[in-house]
C-alpha cells in the first residue's frame, strides 16, 4: 500500500513520534493506522504522547557566544532535577542552544518547524519528541533569545549548575579581559539581584506613575509609618468621632506617651480605621511636603533595587558604590545595553509531590 504524507501526518498526530518513525512504521504495517500505533508503542517512539501532559517545571539553562558578538540562552525542562543533571538531557540543550544561535527564527513555533541541524530529516520538534522517548520524562524547550552586540560584545554567565543563566550586551569601543571580567561580574549581579530595568531611563511614564500611587496607597494604608504630625490628625479624627471603640480610645489615652509603642496596643480594627481616614484625607495628605518627603524616599529606594545601574554592586568594597560606578571605573565609555536573564521554572506552576501519600493510596487500592 502506498503510504502518503497525509497518512504520516495523521500518525504524527496520533502518536508524537517522529516523522520518519512513523512513515517506517506504516510501511511495516501495510498502512494499517492502528496497527503502526502499536508498532511505535513497542518501539518506545510513542512515549511522548502519555507523558505531554506531565509538568516538566525543572531543568536547565543554556547560553551559546559566537565570536562575542552573537548569543543565544535557552530554557529547556525536564519533570525531575535528576533528569535535568543527566548527560544525555544537556547536550540535547546544548545542541538547541547551538541551533537557536544559528536560527533566524521569530519564536518558538517557526523554530519547533525548523530542520533540526543535527538531523535535517526531522524538526526541531521531532528532536524532541524522540528525546522524551529516549530520556522516559516530559522534555519542553520552554523559550529562547537571541542578541547581538553590533557595537561591543556579549557576555553569558550560568549560575547554580544551570538554574540560571544571564546574558549581558555591552557597547565599548574596547574589548578586553578587564571589559569581559567586569561584564561578568556583571552578569553575576543580574544573577543574583534579578533586575527589573537597566536604567530608571527604561522605565516609562506610566510604570512610574503607577510604581508612585501604589507607594502612596501603601504609606496611607500604614498608619504606623505614616509622619508623626499627620499621623496625629489622624488620631485627632478617629479619637473625635465613632472610628475608633471606647476600647482603644482608653488605650490611646494611656499609651499616647509613648507613641513608638501604640501599634503593639491598638485592635487591628482601630488600625484598619486610621488606614481608611487616611486614605479618605489622600488628596490633601498628599500635597503635604512631610509625606511627599516620605513616598519620594520610599520611590527612590524600589528604584534602586529593580535598576540594575542604580543597585549597590554586590562587590563593593566600600557597600556603597553602584553598578553605574563600578562600570565608570572600568572603563567610562561601557554601557549596557541589553540584559536577558532565565529563571528555571520562573513563572511555571509546579506540582507538589508527595511520594507517601502516593504510595499508600496505591497499597489501599
């Protein structure tokens, strides 16, 4: 019997197997669809389809550098840290960080449809569906980015074994082992400290105006941190009117000398009052220059954790000089100019196993 290309695509469907696996398997079955299903079953090339639906939230990160100038990171994931160590699961992600590298593809679903250059006769996705065949776990190649430095170079740094990689593009007229060292050091800041932003420069508009209001909603709703006198009027209001129970009336008569200590006395209701006048008074506690004084602080302190430029480098000798700083000393004309940091599992839901429980609920059945 004639085996069409319709027929291997409805097969490859069926299965996940590769696509040669399943034209071999329909010719040594005549093109009988159940039976080449069986035939890939006993093969092992059909294991992908019973384990697609298993969460892989493990596995590794990879960077590959071409020449300094072109570089690519992976994040490929396994279901076990066990299978995220084993040799024949990191050269697979090295081979797709190879390809990705070398790839002009948009996303992952025009790379997953890519020659698979280690194999052109099969994809990207037959790669890996013959990997989770070979490995006996769910594999997923998760996302990948390409950069390029057209006007300096690029710098990868791995951390934990994998569990994280950065990328680090630089512009520098200069490309040496103190420029590469310094970037390096760098990437282990980005690491470590998981930036939001290069540069408060990166930050529009409306993320800080919207970074402003959730500063000034979480002051008001925090009586305790609020400034002395405004927090005093607020005390005033609730302590002149029903806001506050008879209860904590007393106590702020009998604790009001010692104001450090109110909050430990005070109901979590009488609290929550101070926090609804306050936001009820927001518009003129607001244009009050003590607590402008305060939210600003406050603003500027979250900028310096989420800019990368702005944070403390995290080898300085003095615990005061910033990235930007370390970076002037190096050398006055390096800039950073784009930053990739992956996460293993980041963002990813994973499942809690509970191996005892599971044993005995097979011992019960």
């Amino acid at each position: 019997m004639a085996i069409t290309a319709g027929m291997v695509k409805e097969l490859r469907e069926m299965t996940g197997a590769g696509m040669m696996d399943c034209k071999k398997a329909l010719a040594e079955t005549n093109g009988d669809m159940d039976a080449a299903v069986e035939f890939l079953r006993k093969n092992g090339q059909a294991k992908a389809e019973k384990k697609a639906g298993r969460i892989a939230a493990e596995g590794i990160v990879k960077t590959v550098v071409k020449d300094d100038k072109v570089a690519a990171i992976v994040e490929v994931n396994s279901e076990t840290d066990f299978v995220a160590k084993n040799d024949e699961f990191q050269g697979f992600v090295e081979a797709v960080a190879n390809q990705v590298v070398d790839s002009e593809a948009a996303d992952l679903d025009a790379f997953m449809a890519e020659p698979w250059e280690a194999d052109t006769t099969k994809t990207v996705k037959d790669a890996l569906v013959e990997k989770i065949a070979v490995i006996g776990e769910n594999l997923n190649i998760r996302r990948f980015e390409k950069v390029a430095a057209d006007n300096g170079v690029v710098v990868p740094y791995i951390h934990g074994g994998g569990r994280i990689g950065v990328l680090v593009v630089a512009d520098t007229d200069v490309v040496n082992d103190e420029i590469k060292a310094a970037l390096k050091n760098v990437a282990m800041q980005v690491a470590a400290m998981n930036p939001t932003y290069i540069s408060r420069n990166d930050i529009s508009a409306e993320e800080l105006a919207k970074l402003q209001e959730i500063t000034v909603d979480a002051a008001l709703n925090d009586p305790a941190s609020l400034p002395k006198p405004i927090l005093n009027k607020l005390i005033d209001k609730a302590m002149n009117s029903s806001a506050w129970s008879d209860e904590d009336k007393a106590i702020y008569e009998e604790k009001k000398s010692n104001m450090n200590y109110l909050f430990n006395f005070l109901s979590k209701e009488a609290a929550a009052a101070l926090a609804e006048l306050a936001m009820a008074d927001k518009d003129a506690i607001v244009s009050d220059k003590i607590f402008k004084g305060l939210a600003d602080g406050r603003v500027s302190k979250q900028l310096k954790e989420i800019c990368l430029l702005d944070q403390t480098y995290v080898k300085a000798e003095d615990g005061k000089q910033t990235v930007a700083k370390y970076l002037e000393s190096v050398n006055k004309a390096l800039t950073i100019a784009k930053v990739v940091r992956f996460e293993v599992g980041e963002g990813m839901e994973k499942k809690n196993e509970d191996f005892a429980a599971e044993v005995a609920a097979q011992m019960n059945a």
